[in-house]
C-alpha cells in the first residue's frame, strides 16, 4: 500500500504548503502540516514541493488476503419488467461468457419476480450454468429493500468472484446497496471489463469528468462489483447448453418494504436514441437553436433520430433524453453522423461502439476525428444541404425508375 509521508522537520514555511496540492489535500494545522483523505496521489507535492519534505512509501498490508478459492463464477442480475428481460442484462450475459471463458469461471444468473416461469426458460437458451430465480408477489415492483436481499441472499449462496449489474436506474440503485452489505467496492458505468487468469476483474471507466480513462483492479476484495451501460457491450448468442434453475425464497421479514407502488405510467411508444439504427447528432458547432431544423430534416430523411451533446441540453436547445454520452444516453446505431460536435471523451465514450462514424467538422484537430471512421473537413452548412439535396434527387430517381413501366426503361 503506498502513502505519503511529511516530514515537518524539514519544513521552513509551512504556510505554502498547502499551495502545492490542486484538490486541497495539504492541510496546517498548528504548524503541523497533514495530508487528508482527500489526497488523490498524484505526487504533485513530491514532485514539486521542497526536497525530502514529501515522501512517497510502500507499507505492507497488514489484512489477511483473501482465499479466491472461495470465490468462483461471474454473477449477472438479470432485470426483467413484465416477463421482458431487459436488453442491457443480456448484454452483461454475453460479456459473463466472455470473461470467463478466459478463466474458466462459470456463468450464473439471479432474477426476481412474481412470475418467472417465462424468464428463466429464455435465460436457459443463453447457456447460464445456473439460474437462481426468486419468485413470490414481493417482487412484482421493484422495491430496494426485497431486491437487495434477493441480490445479498445470491451472492451468499453463490461466492461468485465477479457481479454485474446493467446501468439502468434500477441497476444503479440496487449494485451499491447490495455492494456496501457485502462490504466490497463498486465501479459504475464501465466501459472495457476484461479479466485476469485468478478472476481479477479489469474495471476501466472514465474518471475526473472523462479527462482520463481509470483502470481498477481489486486484487483482495471479493466479490467484485461493477455496472455497465445498455449497448456498450454485445447481445449474448443463444446456444444449445443448458444449465439449471434453482428456486430460491427469503424470510417474510427480508420482503418488507417502506415503498409502495401507487401506480405506474408505461413508457410512451417509440423508438428512442438508444434503438435508432441511424442518428444525426448535433453539438455547439451548430452555433444557434434555430438551425438545429436542419439536421432534423436529415434524420427524418435518413429514416433515424436527431441527438446531441450535452451543451445543447443545458443551452435548453434540446431534450435531455436526446443527449449522449456519459452523463447522457449510451448508443450503437449501424450509422451515426456527428455534426459540429468536437468530440470530448465523455461524448465519444457513448457512441464510439456504433457501427459506422462519420463525423463533420471545420476544426482538422477536433478529437472526433480520432474516433470516426470517416471524417469530412467542411461547414456542416454547405455540406450538410448538399446532402440532403442529394438524398432527394436519389430518392426521386429511385421512386421514378419503380413507376416506369418496362418499355420506358433504358
């Protein structure tokens, strides 16, 4: 374990210390000069502070480590709403596979609800080794307290190394609810898991606002936690292996909840950023609120959705459930076309899995070159009218050559 160590003997102006650490971790008090907790070790005040006053040492740890040997298979909660399985959860399926056909961890599966007959015989087509399925008229809401014992019962009965969860608004309630009662870590909104040979799990996610990408790795903590968001990773593939499902209840006092469900207002029709196969989307290149009508006339005649970054939803151009990225919504389209959008990693964190990028911009630096797959250099105002005008001299010629009979074709 490494720490900072001062050395207040060494010290001759303990007033300027403080000066040295950008997050405001160098404290004086009563001439002494501490480090706080919220030191972020980024040895700024060993690198720059007077010589030999910060130190930088390695401790043995003194905690026992933990015997992985206990702690076998990859764990996904599996969301389901009215005997539909949430695509994100099939995602973290596929991904479990993934990882443990790298070390030889079986997959396992967990879902709560008040008729599951229908959701574990689709989850058995996924090649779960094994299915714990909680079913009693408690879960037909999801309600925090019933759900995060489900979740702790399971991980108890399973000692799986790694637990994953989807990034939705249930996942991001019930992973560190469920985490803190088994007195482990969690790491939200990854966007690369990958794993070691002993079930370490490589967590990389964005950290500091997205201007740095964090690579987590908890050696002596088990089980390991993380949520993903729906589309970064694949679809599991349906296969001929069959687990098994084991049916598991909890005692009356573990079901009682201090929510009630009133009612419910479903989800309006229609198809959403997250589902479009193509988008536009728009950033603060587009300059003013009335010439996002542009771009709109492109999505409409591309067949796709209008979206954008996160400066137009606070400008108030946009609505918030149009924007991507990581504070945003998580895409994959087959096309998605970037205009006046410069790129920042928080943006291109949620796109960068779509199929085919291209991305228009006058800046030749703009960062959105380096994660499209074409880039065109030009003002999205002279392009993007030329496009459209070639979509409908396209279309029209198409529509034409289908109306003209036989005879009149060359």
């Amino acid at each position: 374990m490494k720490t900072i160590v001062v050395h207040n003997e060494l010290i001759t102006d303990p007033a300027g210390m403080p000066k040295l650490c950008p997050f405001g971790a160098i404290v004086e008090i009563d001439d002494d000069v501490q480090i706080t907790s919220g030191c972020r070790m980024c040895l700024l005040c060993v690198k720059k502070g007077p010589h030999g006053v910060f130190e930088l040492q390695e401790t043995a740890e003194n905690r026992e480590l933990i015997d992985k040997t206990r702690w076998k298979g990859i764990l996904v909660y599996i969301e389901q709403h009215g005997n539909h399985i949430h695509p994100v959860s099939l995602e973290m399926v596929g991904k479990a596979h993934e990882l443990g056909a790298k070390c030889g961890q079986p997959v396992f599966a967990m879902v709560a609800g008040d008729a599951l007959t229908m959701v574990t015989g689709e989850l058995l087509t996924y090649g779960i080794d094994r299915i714990l399925a909680y079913e009693d008229p408690a879960f037909a809401d999801f309600r925090i307290e019933p759900y995060t014992a489900a979740l702790e019962d399971a991980i108890g009965h399973l000692h799986p190394a790694v637990v994953l969860v989807g990034g939705t608004n249930n996942g991001r309630t019930l992973a560190p609810r469920t985490a803190a009662r088994v007195h482990t870590g969690l790491t939200a909104d990854c966007t690369v898991l990958d794993i070691q040979q002993q079930a370490d799990l490589d967590q990389i996610r964005p950290a500091f606002g997205g201007n740095i990408m964090a690579h987590i790795r908890t050696p002596n903590h088990r089980p390991q936690f993380a949520t993903v968001r729906y589309k970064i990773f694949e679809t599991a593939h349906k296969n001929s292996k069959r687990g098994t499902v084991e049916s598991r209840s909890l005692p009356p006092q573990k079901l009682v909840s201090a929510i009630r469900v009133l009612s419910q207002i479903p989800k309006g029709a229609g198809i959403f950023i997250e589902d479009a196969q193509v988008i536009v989307a728009i950033g603060k290149g587009i300059g003013k609120e009335s010439a996002i009508g542009l771009f709109e006339q492109l999505a409409v005649a591309l067949g796709g959705q209008i979206a954008c970054t996160r400066p137009l939803v606070e400008n108030g151009w946009m609505d918030p459930r149009k924007q991507i990225g990581l504070s945003g919504r998580t895409v994959k389209p087959k096309l998605i076309i970037t205009c006046g959008v410069s790129g920042s990693v928080q943006f291109s964190a949620g796109m960068k899995s779509s199929d085919r990028i291209i991305a228009i911009n006058t800046d030749t630096d703009a960062p959105i070159f380096k994660t499209a797959h074409i880039g065109i250099v030009g003002d999205i105002f002279d392009i993007v009218p030329a496009l459209l005008e070639r979509i409908a001299s396209d279309s029209q010629r198409v529509a034409t050559s289908a109306n003209a009979s036989p005879m009149g074709r060359s």
